[in-house]
C-alpha cells in the first residue's frame, strides 16, 4: 500500500486507459537493432550490435590512451611478480571464455573509424587482497 502511495502515477497507468507508456521512436530503434541483429558468432557465444542513433558515427581515435595507460600497467607488473601472476590468469579467464580475444596483428593499424579500445587497470579490494579486479577507464 505505501508504494501505491508513493507511486501513484504508476497505479493510474495501470488502471487506465490510454495512460499506459508507449514506446519512443529511439526506444523502438534500439529494440529493432537488437532483434534484427543478434546472433551467435563462430565461437557460439552472443553478439549484439552497439545501439548508435544513427549508422554514421565515428569514434574519436583513443589508442594513444591506451598505449600510454598500457605503458603504465606493464611498469606497474614489472614491479610486482603476484600482480603480474594475478594479472595474465585472470586475463588467461577472459580469453579462455571468449569474453575477449585478441587483436590479429595485421589488425592493429586499421584505418577503420568504428574502432574502440577499452581501456582499463588493475584494482585489488583490501578484503580481498588475491583477487585482482579489471576496471575499465
């Protein structure tokens, strides 16, 4: 009963007519780019395209951020051999369950403008001072 008081608004759309929410133009593009294009790749494992507004997006170029964040990350790893230990298995994780590949070499200067780097660092919680966590930039 206090829900129903505090949101009211959502018990009259519910029990009204023509009060229900309809569905925006932007909501229902980015619902018809999700079930027209999901699908299973080669590996078995789900892809579903990013929702951009629009077909003709580009993205700035960010892998000088990331060269120089990696820069930093493989110092960092030098410095610590449990680090680094904790570090590639759990990368190791990631490739193994295909959350992740890596890029073919020939890959790596594309001129392509639909590239994204996801930047990202280590963090250890203290409660949890074995278990690295990635955190994406």
């Amino acid at each position: 009963m206090l829900m129903q008081s505090d949101y009211s608004e959502v018990l009259y759309a519910r029990n009204n007519t023509g009060a229900e929410r309809s569905e925006s133009m932007e909501d229902k593009h980015f619902r018809d780019i999700l079930t027209t294009n999901i699908h299973k790749n080669e590996k078995g494992s789900w892809e579903i395209p990013l929702p951009f507004k629009t077909d003709n997006v580009t993205l700035p170029n960010n892998r000088g951020q990331c060269l120089k964040l990696l820069v930093c990350i493989k110092r960092k790893l030098q410095k610590n051999d449990k680090t680094l230990r904790h570090y590639t298995e759990l990368m190791q994780k990631i490739f193994d369950k295909n959350h992740a590949s890596p890029i073919p070499s020939e890959e790596l200067n594309t001129s392509v403008e639909r590239v994204w780097y996801l930047p990202h660092f280590d963090i250890y919680h203290p409660k949890k001072p074995d278990q690295i966590r990635l955190v994406k930039v």
